[in-house]
C-alpha cells in the first residue's frame, strides 16, 4: 500500500491565509463597532463568508 504524502499548501494558500490573518484584528473591532458583514468584506477586500469565518474562530 502507498503512503500518502502529507498535504503542503501552495505558496499562494499560504500568502492569502496569511494576509486574512493579518486583517483579523480590524476584523473584529468593525464588527464590535456594528458594522455590517458587506461593508467589512469591502473594506478589508476579502470575501464576506471568510470574514465571518475568521470573526467566529476568534471571538
């Protein structure tokens, strides 16, 4: 039976987790001003679904 070889994330998974990461903080302190999902997304130019992916893990 062959090994499966662990999964390595390509260079641009890692530089896009990394930016998301970096944006968590504003993240949260939009979100704790009231600021709605839309706007945040625009602001921090991600995705809305991953900014409330992101607000959850770390709230």
């Amino acid at each position: 039976m062959q090994e499966k070889k662990p999964r390595v994330p390509s260079e641009a998974a890692r530089v896009k987790r990394n930016y998301v990461l970096s944006k968590v903080p504003e993240i949260l302190e939009l979100r704790n001003q009231g600021m709605f999902w839309k706007d945040i997304a625009e602001k921090v130019k991600l995705n809305e679904k991953t900014c409330r992916r992101y607000y959850k893990k770390n709230n």
